[in-house]
C-alpha cells in the first residue's frame, strides 16, 4: 500500500526585511547555525549557495544508525524563496519549500513547507515529532539571532579566535559568520584560507597575519573534564591556558595595528571550592588547583596592553554536544539518573546560546572589561539540576551517586567540579542591561533537547 504524502508547515516573524532574511539563508554557515544540538550531523560536502542543482551531503542518525543523506537545490528567486529536495535518505520524498514573505521593510515571516513520505508506517508518528522539533528550534534561534545582530548595529569585523573548533569556539564562529563577520582560526595544525598556525610548546604564531584583525576570542584549553588528573594532565591543563596565552598576548603586544580587544576565557572554577557561597567578579580566587590556573590564566590575558582585556569566567555550558550535559543524558535517558553527592552543591551554569550571545555583546560594548561572570542569573543546586533534567526527558529521578564514587572514579577532578559549591553571580552582566534569552533551567533545557511541549 502506497504511504500518504504528508505535509508540514511552520511560519514565524523575523525581526528583519525579507531581503535581508533571504541572504542571512544564503550565508554559507546557515545551515549549520540551524542545526539542534541533539541531531549528530555531519557536512560530508557542500556546494556554494542555494542556487538550482547546489548539493549538500550529510552523514547523520536515527538512533545509532547512520545513513547519508544528499539534499538538491531546486526552485530560486532570489529574496523571496528557494527549496531543496531529497534526492537520496531515509525518506521516501522530502521536498522543501523555504520562504520569506514582507509584513513591512523591517520585517518578515519565514514559511517552512515540507512535503514527505516516509519509508516505513510506524515512522510517520517520529517523523512528524522530529520534524516539529527540528523547525520550532530553528525559527526560535534564527529570531534571536536576528534580534541580537540588530540590536548592535556594527560594520563587518575580522575576529581571530583560538579554539575554534571545539564546543563554544564552533558555535561562536557559525553565529559570527552568520551575522557577516569575518572568523580566522588560529589553528595548531596546517593552515588553510582564514587560518593562522600557532605552536605554544615552541612559542610561534605567524603575527602577520593578526595585523589589522579587529578582535581575538581566546577560548583553546585543555579539556579538564575527559580524563582523571594525573600529574601529566594537570600540566597539560595548565600549560595549554597559561602558556599558550602568553604565546598569544606576546604577538598581539608586538603588532603595528592590533586588535581593539581581547575576549579571553577563564572559569568559574576561579572562585575555588566553595560551600554555597555567592560570588561576584570582585570575589578573590580559590587556592585549590584549577582556581589557581585561572588566577594564571587571567593574569597572563592582562598581560595585553594595546587594547581591552575582558577575562569572561564561564560557568557549567550546557548543550547536548559536548560537557557536563552529554555526560549526563545517557543514565537520564535510560531512566537511571539522579543527584551526585549530597545535592546541595550550587551549580553555575550557562547555555551555549546565551553563552555565545553574551561574548558577542562583550566583543561590541567597550565599555565592558575584565572578569565577567558568564552563567546565567538563576543558578541551581545539583539536586535541583538533575529534578530539572528528569523531568524535561519525563524520566524518574531516583540514583544518586554518592560523593565517594564521585572520588573513587574520577579523584581530584571530581572535588574541582562536579561536587564543588560555586554560585556565581553575572553582577556585571546585569549592570550593563544585557538579557539572556534562557535565564532559567528548564526554558533552557527544553530548547537545548527540542522539548518544546
């Protein structure tokens, strides 16, 4: 029996013109700014623009199986709407239908219609789920990103950033290209176009190319939470923060034109392990380990003298790609999760959008400088977080981990994370009147797993 051809439709108001929505779509980044946190996808090719017979390829999954999905421009008329279809994947059609319709000359509605036949009976109800998710998420990040770069109106900037593949660093590039920035990786590896090649254990980095660059986002580190803290990793740790800024700050001191300002990371884990205390920028540092490589770290970032230092201390980023939150879905998923130690233990904690909006903001307002707490203004216990995610994925919440599994399994980094009290304040952030988009746990634990009902 032949499958019904089903149809979905989504339409929202953008902030901009319809003209402007239609380019912000023919950004070669677009598609990946879309993309929800939770689908794991891959660009395996991708032809420039949306014109007729473009083609992307995609390795992407239902579940844990992959399969390969290649999507061909059709249909365009240039700012008003282009469409793609499916030409090989899991559906048996797919065709979809992107418009932008004018309500005036500062804004627009954006129409999704998707035309789809799925392959197996039993689909039809995920796929319809998934795709309800898939386009409430995009039209809600795409008015915020629209609504953000309006509201600081700015020239196209060249911003070189260090770390730009990892989990803050690619979606902070996506967003700045997206908005018409130009983005140079300082990479460690061969450069290619929009590169710059930096080597900290030899203290080179090809200055040259970070002349005239309008600002540096130094975000590369050493991931602190993939292994236990052996004496070499810790090194690692704080080799990778305190001399690669150093081998940083060094060649921006020595530019004939350099940049405006310096964004450059540090962490919560400033403030030390505390028991609930609430701290402020003006907080001093903790004596443990990682408390005293951010002090470093910091201090080599002031280290930078032609231009403005802002050292943003972020807390726990929240997104399904990476971090503490994919950590943690698995045992919730499987209806197995629940507090880690006491549950008493604050927890600081930002998502990755507001995370990348709040920098965006710093690197416009010159005004801003120094540590900046970057975690959002309701922080939660570690109790609070797990009830909070049980009941976004409508799982029980009911195994805790005890503090000395905690200990037993991960040692020292466990004490430093995630049975460390820290509850720091954004008090500069909120001075300066700049909002988050996702001030509460669960509005932003339901946009980051597409929970939208």
């Amino acid at each position: 029996m032949r499958k019904k051809i089903k149809k979905f439709i989504k339409k929202s108001q953008m902030p901009v013109s319809a003209e402007r929505l239609f380019e912000w779509h023919e950004n070669p980044c677009a598609l990946e700014r879309l993309t929800p946190p939770w689908n794991r996808v891959k660009v395996i090719r991708k032809d420039e623009g949306i014109k007729p017979e473009s083609e992307v390829h995609l390795k992407t999954y239902f579940g844990p199986i992959p399969f390969n999905w290649v999507a061909r421009h059709k249909k365009y008329q240039a700012g008003k709407e282009f469409s793609d279809i499916q030409v090989s994947g899991p559906f048996a059609k797919w065709e979809h239908h992107h418009r932008m319709f004018p309500k005036n000359k500062d804004e627009s509605f954006l129409e999704d219609e998707i035309e789809y036949q799925v392959r197996f009976g039993l689909a039809s109800r995920i796929a319809k789920r998934a795709i309800e998710q898939l386009f409430h998420y995009r039209h809600t990040l795409l008015r915020c990103d629209l609504e953000l770069q309006n509201s600081i109106p700015t020239k196209p900037l060249t911003i070189a950033i260090t770390g730009s593949s990892g989990l803050v660093g690619s979606e902070l590039s996506s967003f700045l290209r997206s908005a018409g920035h130009r983005v140079l990786s300082i990479v460690r590896k061969e450069p290619k176009k929009d590169e710059i090649h930096w080597d900290i254990n030899s203290g080179k980095i090809e200055n040259e190319k970070l002349e005239g660059v309008d600002g540096v986002i130094h975000l590369s580190g050493e991931n602190i939470g993939s292994k236990r803290w052996t004496n070499t990793k810790k090194k690692r740790i704080e080799d990778s923060r305190v001399r690669g800024t150093s081998v940083l700050v060094q060649a921006l001191n020595s530019l004939k034109s350099p940049p405006k300002v310096l964004i450059s990371a540090s962490g919560v884990g400033y403030y030390g392990i505390k028991s609930n205390v609430i701290a402020n920028e003006a907080a001093e540092p903790g004596k443990d380990f990682l408390a005293q490589v951010c002090k470093k770290w910091e201090a080599e970032a002031r280290g930078f003298k032609k231009g403005r230092v802002v050292t943003p201390r972020f807390g726990v980023v929240l997104t399904p790609k990476g971090g503490a939150l994919k950590k943690m879905l698995p045992p919730f998923k499987m209806g197995l999760g629940g507090r880690i130690g006491s549950g008493n233990q604050l927890m600081s904690w930002v998502s990755i959008d507001d995370l990348v909006y709040q920098l965006y903001r710093i690197l416009l307002t010159p005004s801003i400088e120094g540590p900046v707490n970057l975690c959002a203004p309701q922080m939660v216990t570690n109790l609070e977080f797990s009830k909070t995610l049980a009941l976004v994925l409508h799982r029980p919440c009911l195994f805790p981990v005890s503090a000395f599994m905690a200990k037993l399994l991960f040692g020292e980094m466990a004490e430093a994370t995630i049975l460390s009290s820290i509850g720091a304040k954004p008090t500069k952030v909120e001075e300066a009147g700049l909002p988050f988009y996702y001030p509460d746990l669960l509005s932003a634990l339901k946009h980051l797993l597409g929970k939208s009902r």
